[in-house]
C-alpha cells in the first residue's frame, strides 16, 4: 500500500484557496523513453508520466509503471477518469481521488496523489524543478515523438 497522500495541505495554505488544475496530461512512453527512464521495467508493463498544470503556473508531475494484465480497455480510457479533477483545487481533487480510490485501484489512485503531492510541495516550498523534470518540460517534441499515446484535458 502507499503512503497517505498530500498530508501536507493545510486549510490556511495559499495553493489550496487559489490554486486550481487547468491541464492534465498523460504520455504512454514508448519503449525507447521507457528504458532510458525506467531501466529493467520489462516489456510486461505500461511506463508513462502524468502532468497537472495549474492557473498559477506550477506543474506537477507523476511516473507511472502499469502491468499490462491491469490496463484494462486501451490507454487513454484508463486515463480518461482524470478529466473531472480539471478546474478543481489541490484539496477539492485530493478529496475526489479519495472517494474514487476504490474504484481506480491503486495505481491510478496514487499517481494522481504523488502528482498533487509533488504539485503542492511545489507551490509550498516555492522548490525549483528537478533536472528530469526540466528535460520533459523543455523538450515536449522529444515526449511526443516518444509516446505510443497522449490524452489531455
């Protein structure tokens, strides 16, 4: 089981009042990125990245490693249930992802939480992007051109 998401976000915290989900977006990596980020992942499993774009200009993102006997229908039907956190804040969406957890599983369930963890860690500690995130922010022709799907909303 994985940790208890975005413990962190308090009541009184600015990103919480104001900061609200614009952009969600979702890259299936091909095999080729999916190696080179995730070395010995298998040719079992789905690797991809999830990204939350908000009105205040701050990106969160989270990885994900998805077996293949648990995608079920095509990918972005798996994503497509991020769509209802679009125009939510940090904690109205953590609340929907906790009541759609059973339903989700858990590895949706908590890509969505570490990406709203990440995003909120973020605006909380004003922290600059690590180094991967820089290259998949800067360099989205390389995700495009290395991705077997993409949704956004």
């Amino acid at each position: 089981m994985y940790p208890e998401p975005l413990t962190l976000v308090r009541e009184s915290d600015v990103c919480t009042k104001e900061c609200k989900i614009t952009r969600i977006e979702c890259f299936q990596f091909d095999c080729e990125l999916s190696d080179k980020l995730l070395p010995g992942h298998g040719t079992d499993c789905h690797c991809g990245l999830l990204t939350i774009s908000t009105n205040l200009g701050t990106c969160g993102l989270g990885q994900f490693v998805i077996p293949c006997g648990n995608l079920k229908g095509d990918f972005v039907q798996w994503a497509s249930v991020f769509q209802k956190l679009k125009g939510l804040t940090l904690k109205d969406g953590l609340q929907y992802v906790h009541q759609k957890q059973e339903a989700w599983g858990e590895i949706r369930s908590h890509l969505i939480a570490s990406a709203l963890t990440n995003l909120s860690e973020k605006l909380e500690n004003l922290s600059t992007a690590s180094e991967q995130e820089l290259i998949f922010l800067s360099n989205r022709t390389y995700l495009f051109e290395h991705s077997g799907a993409y949704i956004s909303f």
